[in-house]
C-alpha cells in the first residue's frame, strides 16, 4: 500500500459487486412461471383433505394429490415441462 493510498478496513464481508440485471425475456419467463404457481394456489384450485384424527386443522389438511385414501403420502408426480 502506498502512503498516498486511503487505509482499507477489513470488516469480514466479502466485498459488494455488481449483480447484472436480468434481461426482457428471463423476466418474462419468470412472470410466467410465478402466474403457473399462482394459479396452482389459487383458493379451490386444487382438492384438499382432511386427514383423520386431525379434527380439521391447518396442520391436518392437506392437497388431495399428494395423500390417498387413507391419509398416506403420495409419491409426488414429476412436472411436465410446458
């Protein structure tokens, strides 16, 4: 370091850099993406259950595709890309 230059501190956080904005079409695509969640979470989108001994709780209800007829977890199925 010269005497010339300003003294730097060493505070343990990794320096700040530039992040590069995202450009027109990624944010486009990820619009779409977050109106598909949406939508899949939209009140009475989707069939919900309630699982046995629960009495209706938040904690006992759950999505009608991810548990059977008997209150077991399904395996989930994988996504299809569009």
């Amino acid at each position: 370091m010269s005497a010339d230059a300003p003294e730097q501190k060493n505070t343990g956080r990794p320096a700040e850099t530039e992040v590069p904005l995202p450009d027109d079409e990624a944010l486009a695509a990820a619009k779409k993406k977050v109106e598909e969640i949406d939508a899949r979470y939209e009140p009475g989108a989707r069939e919900t259950v309630v699982l046995p001994g629960s009495d209706g709780t938040v904690s006992g209800t759950a999505f009608d595709d991810y548990v059977d007829d008997e209150g077991n977890l399904k395996k989930p199925e994988p996504e299809k890309d569009s």
